[in-house]
C-alpha cells in the first residue's frame, strides 16, 4: 500500500484508467482494519480468454 497525498490521486486515476478505484476493507495481521482505495479492473470480457495461473504467483509461472 501507499500513502499518496489528495492532491495526486487524479495523476493515479489518469494512469489506471480501464480500472475502477473501489475502496475496499483490508485486516492486517495485528487485527487492525483499513479502508485503502484499490483499482479494480472493470472490463471482464478482456480476461475471459487469459490463461488461469493456477498457482496464484505470477512470477512463479512465468519464470519456470
């Protein structure tokens, strides 16, 4: 996670656009809870043909 100032979160937007910024609710591992912005990919059909990486670790599968 970051800590990026109010004014420069529209420079985030700009550069993830194709994502939605969602806020979602994060537990850490000393029990506190967050509420942090994420961005969230909005275009599903684009992923449906994309190869599942069943492990989860995207640069596991790639660097076999």
């Amino acid at each position: 996670m970051y800590d990026v100032p109010d004014d420069e979160v529209s420079l985030l937007d700009h550069y993830e656009s194709g994502y939605e910024r969602v806020k979602v609710n994060v537990a850490l591992d000393n029990e506190n809870r967050l509420e942090p912005w994420m961005y969230e990919w909005t275009d599903v059909d684009a992923v449906k043909e994309c190869e599942l990486i069943a492990c989860g670790d995207w640069v596991k599968q790639y660097n076999r």
